[in-house]
C-alpha cells in the first residue's frame, strides 16, 4: 500500500462523496471575489456549484447581462483558480 498525503485522501474521498458539490460550493463562495473582483462579489447574491454547473444569483439586471456575455471567460478563469476543469457551463439567475 503507497503513502499518500493528508490532502491527497482529502480530495480522493470527495471525489467518490456526495459532499463533493458542498465543498466545491463552499470553495467557489471563499474565492468568488478573487475571480471577478469585488464589486461583482458585492452584487452576486449566491454562488452555487451543481454537478459541473455554476449557478449565478443576482438582482442587479445589468450585471445578469454582462455576466451572460461573459460566461466563457468565467468558465476559463474558475477553472484555473480551482485547478481542474470543474465548471462546464454556468448559469445566471
């Protein structure tokens, strides 16, 4: 039987878990500012990861469009802050 490290059975047991969007959720939420910066975090309501799907919430009209026009890069920019091509497609709310 190999070795492995704290964060590598960590991150194979939410692999195989049910808590694994809960986690990814609760992630996504701790650096939502980071990736869009903070007036978009101020204006985002909720940030919810569902299977390969983010889900966007906010009142603010505007900011739905631009988000809308933006989803490709959106996409590309939580991917790479999150290490692995998590999010296939998102949705704004």
């Amino acid at each position: 039987m190999g070795e492995f490290s704290l964060g590598d059975a960590i991150q194979q047991f939410l692999k195989n878990s049910k808590l694994k969007n809960s986690y990814q959720s609760l992630k996504m939420e701790q650096v939502w500012e980071e990736i869009m910066g903070s007036t978009i975090a101020k204006y985002t309501d909720k940030i919810q990861v569902v299977g390969s799907t983010l889900f966007i919430h906010t009142q603010v009209a505007p900011l739905k469009q631009e988000l809308q026009f933006q989803k490709e890069k959106i996409i590309e920019r939580v991917n790479e802050l999150m290490g692995e091509k998590l999010i296939k497609e998102v949705v704004i709310r």
